[in-house]
C-alpha cells in the first residue's frame, strides 16, 4: 500500500529552504537585535512592496494586529461590529475583548464570503434597535479567496462604517488584478506556521495606505509609545514580530510566488480529478486565490463523514473548516439575537479540506485522488 499523505508538511519545506534560511538566522544570532531588529523593517519593507500597501507593519500575531486595528477605531462597549460567523474565532474574540458586540453575518452558499444581503440585513436589526452605534465591518478573506471588495466598500461607504480586511489566510491572492492588501482601511495578515506564508511560531502584519493609520499602529503594537521611547501616548500592547520570526519570513517570502504557483497546479488537479458528486471550490469571480485551504463539498453529512473516514483509514489528512459557526460557540452565543444565519449553520456538515502545501509531491496528491474516486465509486 502507498504511503501516507498528511495535511501539511512542514518539514518538506523546511529541508527545501534550509540553506536559505541559515544564513539569515546567523546574521541575527551576530547582532543580535532580537526586538525591532533590522529583518523587521526589512521585512515590513518587502511586504509592502508586495502587495503594493503604502505601510506594513509586523506584529506578533494576526489575532494582534486585529486588535491593535480595531483600538486604533477606539472600538469599545455599545459599538456594533459585523463579521462572517464562518471563521476562526479570532474575528470575533478581538470584538469582545474590547467590550464591543459582534453581529454575526452569513455567507456566500458558493464562495463561503461574507455575504452582502445577510450584512444588510443585520445592519438595519441593530440600526432600528438604537442599543448599539454601527462601526466597524471585519470582513474575512477565507481560505485563500478575496472577500467581494467592491460590493462591501460601496456598502461601507453608504452607511459610514470602516472597513477591515481580515486576510489571515489569503495573502497571496489577488482580487480584480491587485494583491489583496489595500481594499479596506486596515488589512491583517498571520504568519501562523499553517498560513500560506507561515513563520516558525506566531507573527502578523497590518497593511495600510493610510500615513496617521500606520504611525498609530507601530505605536499600539509597542505600549503605546510616542516618538521617544518612554514618552507613553496612549495605552498599547507588546504585539512586536520577533526579529528572528522576521529572518524566517523574509527567506520564505523569497519562494512565496513560486509556492502559489504550486499551490495553484494541485487545485486544478484537484479540480480536474474529483468525482462528479463532489464539488469542488467555486472561485471568486475575477480573483486569484492564494490556496490556504482546498475545500470540497459533499451531497450530505454522512457522505461527508464516510469520505473523511476512508481518507483516514488510507492514512490521508484532512479537516474541517468549521464544523460550527461562531454564533453557535459557547463563548459567543450569549451574544447573538438568535437569528438564522442558515448557511454558516449547515456548511460545516458538507465541507472537507484536502491536503494542499507546495511540497505535495505528485504521487501524493494522485494517491489523495486515487482513493477519493474509489471511495466515490463504492459509495454511488
Ligand atoms: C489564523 C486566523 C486568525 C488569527 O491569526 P493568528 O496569527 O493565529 O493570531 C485570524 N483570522 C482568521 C480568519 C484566521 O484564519
């Protein structure tokens, strides 16, 4: 029997860059700057040019730089902020952790993006309730797809409210011929190992066009700190990106494009090779996506769970993104007015991610399809 296909390898690439990578630790271990070293502003320096962003700013984690974002709005107790409920939770928990209320919005059947009459509708609940002051809409890039931009800033822009992108999992692709980066006021990015570009350890970034925007962040993301040093302006955070965090970065940022391309080529394998009952990705119109996470939908939950558990047994990785929408956790139900968001609510029972990281060798993945058909085929 063929070997064993795990979700993500790691260590593939990590032996695939390691001569990259030495030199530029060593450089740090010689100076030794382990805070705001010069892999930082090197780093930042190669993010912005990337993606075309006027500033980039590293922090400590995506989940920080969600939070120094939305201290820079002053987001606190009665401000409402809308977000998908199909995400990770740090969308929301940086919500709370302020004082602020989620509003939690469906999405998209096809594209699993936070979906625009959902978010008008739940704008106009909290609007004609007069508890909670509209702000802020967090809007997810998810699993390497652009959120549809244009339609939430003609929206954000009619009602006043700002608008964040939450591109945790989605730096890298590219929506309308731009790299995600510059869509809303304030952009995020994680560097979790998983990510498309994952460090070794937790990382994060702010992408912004705006000067004052970007002055105000490298200040929250170190104690609130004015021009000089112990001249305390506001109250901040420790969120800094470590500098060796940094030098791991900047080496993977040196392979980045390549490793989309890769990502991309096992996508349309993918495509090209999943049995008729199960649907592939539908893709964003005009976009590109970055391929944090390649999900199949099936006709129902035990399919689903049938596939998931053939997979296993053939010793083949997958996951599920997510089993249950926010607004269903108990740490944020409480919070929610009980309205249907039917999509988020059935999704999780009908979707699996399939392995896909640029060293997926090509018998890897032709052993993910080979038993995938089989499976389909026992199972019609
Ligand atoms: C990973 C992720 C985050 C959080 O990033 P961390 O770097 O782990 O803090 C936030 N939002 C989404 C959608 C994510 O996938």
């Amino acid at each position: 029997m063929s070997g064993s296909v795990p979700f993500l390898n790691l260590s593939a690439q990590r032996t695939r860059i390691n001569s990259l990578l030495k030199p530029r630790l060593d450089r740090v271990f010689e100076h030794c700057q382990f805070v705001l070293g010069p892999e930082v502003q090197e780093f930042e320096q190669r993010l912005s040019h990337y993606c075309h962003a006027r500033h980039a700013i590293a922090v400590s984690s995506g989940t920080d730089a969600l939070l120094a974002v939305l201290m820079g709005e002053d987001i606190g107790p009665d401000m409402a902020v809308f977000l998908p409920s199909f995400t990770y939770t740090a969308t929301a928990e940086v919500v709370l952790l302020l004082g602020a209320t989620p509003i939690f919005v469906d999405v998209d059947p096809e594209t699993f993006q936070i979906d625009i009459a959902s978010l008008k509708k739940r704008y106009d609940t909290v609007l004609s309730l007069k508890k909670l002051v509209p702000k802020v809409i967090i809007a997810v890039d998810l699993f390497g797809q652009p959120a549809p931009w244009d339609e939430l800033k003609e929206f954000a822009a009619s009602r006043k409210l700002t608008l964040i992108a939450d591109c945790a999992q989605s730096f890298g692709a590219v929506y309308k011929n731009r790299k995600l980066g510059c869509e809303a006021l304030a952009t995020t990015l994680s560097f979790f190992p998983s990510k498309p570009l994952g460090g070794y350890g937790d990382g994060g970034a702010i992408l912004t066009n705006d000067d004052e925007k970007a002055a105000l962040y490298r200040s929250l993301r170190s104690h609130g700190e004015g021009k000089e040093r112990y001249n305390v302006q506001r109250i901040g955070l420790n969120a800094r990106l470590d500098t060796l965090q940094a030098a791991i970065l900047l080496t993977k940022l040196d392979v980045f494009e390549q490793e989309l391309q890769k990502r991309e080529e096992i996508a349309r394998y993918y495509d090209k090779h999943l049995p008729l009952n199960i649907t592939p990705p539908q893709r964003v119109p005009y976009s590109k996506s970055a391929w944090a996470i390649y999900c199949v939908t099936l006709e129902s939950r035990v399919k689903r769970d049938s596939l998931r558990q053939t997979l296993t047994d053939n010793n083949i990785g997958s996951a599920i993104y997510y089993p249950k929408p926010l607004h269903f956790q108990p740490a944020y139900k409480k919070y929610h007015d009980g309205t249907a968001l039917p999509v988020s609510e059935s999704k999780g029972g009908y979707v699996l991610a399939l392995p896909i990281y640029p060293d997926l060798k090509d018998d890897e993945r032709s052993q993910v399809i080979k038993v995938i058909k089989k499976w389909a085929k026992d199972n019609s």
